[in-house]
C-alpha cells in the first residue's frame, strides 16, 4: 500500500488528486490548515485528515510525528500573491508568497524526509506553475499552454524558485524521484476558476507523477504537453 500526503488537499488541485490516489488505492492524507474543511474532504474521500500549516514549523513537526510511514509527498499548498505592477509589489508581500508557496516545501522536505528515505520507491511532486519558466516569460514561443505575461511577480518568482529546489533536491538525493509540474490554467478558487482546464484535466499530471516508479523521470519540469523550459 502507498501512503501519500497532500498539502493543501481540501479543495481544487489538492482535492482531485488525493480522489484519484484514493481511487488508485493509496492511503492518502489530507493535509489542510481548516479542521472543518480538512475533515469534511478527507471524509468524502475516504481519505485521512492530517492537521498542518505548512507556514508553521510546529505544525508541520506536529504532522510528522502523526505519521510512521511516507512513500509520496505532493507539495500543492499555494496562493497566488497580489497581481500587481513591480512598483506596487512589497518587501513583506513577497515574503508571504515565498513562505508558502517556498519556504512551505523546504519544511515539508526537511521534516518528512526522513519517513520517504524508508519507502522503497519515494517520491516527491512541487506543483509549479507555468508561470514559473523563466523562459516562458522571456520567449513569447516558449510554450504556448500558459499565459506569457501576467503581472504576478512574487506567484512566478516563487515557483521559479520551487523550481530550482527540486532540482537542487533531486540532485542531492537521487534515491527519490523529484519533479516539477505544471497543472496548466485549471478553473479552480484559486484564480476565480478562470482557468480553461477542469479541475480532473489539471490533476492528470500531479497524479502521473505521484504513481512513478524507481525508474521514472527526477529533476524534470512537466506537464501533459511534455516538458517544460526552465
């Protein structure tokens, strides 16, 4: 049996994926800030409740300890940040982007890591953005399945770095399968479900690369499309 853990996993992307894991046959935990929401998902799914921040080190210590094994670590937890101009953007609102959508993953890995040093085929899913491809904000034609220039700088600067993270980890720890992906522009809360994409199409590729074996890809940044530039 898989055991799996979702950050974030009480509604949208977080949600669908841990239907489908549970579907699949994992045990999976549901991991949510909101006692209330968490239960509720995680008893509609038949799933389990993990309370965790991933902003808090207690909170992420206290999960840690509820657990005795880990195979899958999904980071999924995110906001967006304020869509601003640079010259409107803050110090202190880039801080609160980066300690989730950033800073939120470190402690995950850091406390989690070593349960999925004892799984026989760990792994590990950052759920980016397309937003974060530095090439994509540079290349018009980089990739054609996210928007080229939205004005979010701390959102894409902060999966650029989730980015560089998973490829810093998967190099340091090449026992475990590490990797980006990009949901694509799903029509979820979280950006006022305007995206073009189902929820059940954005969690296709969080979900491919949930149930990869020892021999699947690490270090890569993926959606359904195929690989995505840096």
């Amino acid at each position: 049996m898989t055991t799996t853990l979702i950050t974030g996993a009480n509604r949208g992307l977080g949600y669908e994926t841990a239907r489908r894991l549970v579907e699949a046959g994992h045990t999976v935990y549901v991991g949510a800030r909101d006692p209330q929401r968490g239960k509720q998902a995680a008893d509609e799914l038949g799933a389990h409740y993990l309370p965790l921040d991933v902003t808090s080190d207690e909170s992420v210590d206290a999960a840690a300890e509820q657990l005795t094994e880990l195979d899958v670590l999904i980071n999924n937890a995110g906001i967006p940040g304020p869509f601003k101009e640079a010259r409107d953007l803050t110090a202190d609102e880039f801080h609160q982007v980066f300690d989730l959508n950033v800073y939120g993953p470190v402690r995950m890995i850091h406390r989690f890591l070593p349960l999925l040093e004892r799984s026989a085929n760990p792994v590990i899913v950052n759920v980016s953005s397309g937003l974060g491809s530095i090439a994509a904000a540079v290349q018009a034609d980089a990739i054609d399945t996210v928007p080229v220039w939205v004005p979010a700088p701390a959102y894409g600067a902060s999966k650029a770095a989730l980015n560089m993270l998973t490829v810093q980890y998967a190099k340091q720890l090449p026992n475990l399968r590490i990797n980006s992906v990009d949901p694509g522009y799903t029509a979820t809360d979280f950006n006022g479900r305007t995206g073009y994409q189902t929820v059940e199409e954005g969690a296709d590729i969080i979900v491919r690369l949930a149930m990869i074996d020892k021999d699947g890809p690490t270090a890569e940044y993926l959606s359904l499309h195929g690989t995505i530039p840096w």
